[in-house]
C-alpha cells in the first residue's frame, strides 16, 4: 500500500517486467482493493471470474478485455466495467499500464 498525505508517479509505483506482468496493491479495505497493473506487449491474463465488481481504468497503452464473450478494447482515458461473476480476460497489444478497482458487494 502506499503512503497518505503524498503526491506519487504512477509510474514509479510498479515497474515493467520484460514479457511479463508486474502489479501492486495502491489500497487495501474490507470494501475492496484497487491494484496498479503493468503488462508487456502480448501479455496476458486467461478466462477467470471474479466475486467482485471491478472496474478498469486504463493509463497508458492498449488492452482487449473480453467479457462475457465480448472483446472491449481499451485505451488511455476510458474506463470498463466488469461484473460479478463474469467471466473475463486481458490481453495487452502493447504495453499497457491500468489501475484495477475492486469492490465488493453488500
């Protein structure tokens, strides 16, 4: 997690990993999480679900989040929604940075 009361560079808070996927917690609450991601050009994560509702804010670079089946591209500036319990992937056609909000019901 990081400190409060402090201005900090996203991009000095997780650092690339050649062909790979580097993360780090931002926050951490009982109502939820949120995650800074780095992934290299041709990463990705496989088909999973997730009991949380969890948004994606994409920094820099591009990803394709498929969702239910359907692909969303996702570029810097836009947000995606990503439901409960349904399932989705990443695959970043670039090298892409976004922060993953997690949150949880109830």
């Amino acid at each position: 997690m990081i400190v409060g009361a402090e201005a900090l560079s996203l991009d000095s808070l997780v650092v690339p990993t050649p062909d790979g996927i580097a993360s780090r917690i931002i926050a951490k609450t009982a109502g939820g999480n949120v995650t800074l991601f780095a992934f290299d050009a041709g990463q990705g994560l496989t088909e999973h679900t997730s009991p949380f509702e969890a948004m994606v804010l994409v920094l820099e670079g591009a990803c394709t989040l498929t969702i239910g089946g359907t692909a969303v591209r996702a570029t810097p500036g836009t947000i995606v929604r990503m439901p409960a319990t349904v399932p989705h992937a990443v695959d970043a056609s670039e090298a892409t940075r976004f922060l993953l909000i997690m949150l949880r019901s109830g």
